[in-house]
C-alpha cells in the first residue's frame, strides 16, 4: 500500500513538473511551401532558368515551324507528288517528329534538374532565416506544418516572419 501511495505521488509531481515545463516551451510552426511560394528568389529562379534555356526553347520552335511547313506542303502538294517524293517528305516529317520529341525530352529533363539545383539552394537559405527567426524570437521549437496534424490557434505561425526576413534587403 506504501509503493502505490508513492508511486502515486511520484507520478502526479512528475507531471505537474511536465506541465509547468510544457507552458514556458515557445512552440511554432513555418510552412515552407508557402514561404517558397512568396519568395520574390522562387520567381527569379524561374525566370533566370528560362533565359538560361531560351535558346534551346527556340531551336525547337523552330523545328516545331518546321514540320508544320511540312504537314502543309505534304496537305498541299501531296496529291500532286510522285509516290517516292511523297515518301521522302514523309520520311523527313518522321525524322522531325523523332527530333523534336528527343529534343524536347532532354530540356524538359535540364530544366528540372536545374530547378531542383537552384531550390535546393533556396532551401538552404530558407532553413538558415528559419533558425535565425527561432534564435531571434526566442522560441524553442520550430516544426513543419506538413508534419503537424492539429494546431491549436496560440502556436505561431512564423512563416511571414521567415519572408520578411529573406526579403529584408538590410538582413542579406
């Protein structure tokens, strides 16, 4: 009877101690992907790798105009055409098409890769104001919101606080 009394009381002061821990804790949560969303840098990454690609974005335009000019002339010369003239200019359209959808494939594949690069960079910085917001606020714990099921309204959200941070041009 003694142990459970003790044990009893064991475990109420331990959670009282808990609970008095708990309610000095500072406790937030960023949301990354809205940071990154309003993030003037997300939008110049953007633009900077589609001038960095533009000149390949073009050759294939052009060979886009290309195998359009050859539909027409196939849809406008081809009744008219000598059967072997008519497979050449088939044959050339095939070839084009091929071109184009390796072309295509390939800076579709550069473009991410390079996207992936330069916002894994961004998520680097980003991951540096979050702890310098956690560090300057004096808070205790940072979470993600995407691994938070339930937040009760008195947790901060710090994520403007991280934007503001990153686009304070005396803080870069």
């Amino acid at each position: 009877m003694k142990n459970i009394y003790l044990l009893t009381v064991m475990l109420v002061t331990a959670l009282t101690t808990q609970s008095v821990q708990a309610a000095d804790l500072k406790v937030g949560y960023v949301n990354t992907k809205t940071i990154s969303q309003k993030l003037p840098q997300s939008k110049t990454i953007i633009k900077n790798i589609q001038n960095e690609f533009a000149e390949k974005f073009e050759v294939l335009q052009k060979l886009d105009g290309d195998i359009k000019a050859l539909q027409i002339k196939g849809q406008k010369e081809g009744p008219t055409m000598a059967s072997s003239s008519l497979t050449a200019l088939k044959r050339e359209m095939d070839q084009k098409i091929s071109q184009l959808k390796l072309q295509d494939a390939n800076l579709k594949e550069d473009i991410q890769r390079r996207q992936k690069e330069e916002f894994l960079k961004l998520n680097v910085r980003i991951g540096q104001a979050i702890e310098a917001v956690a560090k300057r606020d004096n808070y205790d714990l940072l979470l993600y919101k995407s691994s938070i099921l339930y937040v009760n309204s008195n947790i901060s959200d710090v994520s403007e606080d991280v934007v503001k941070l990153m686009t304070d041009p005396k803080a870069n």
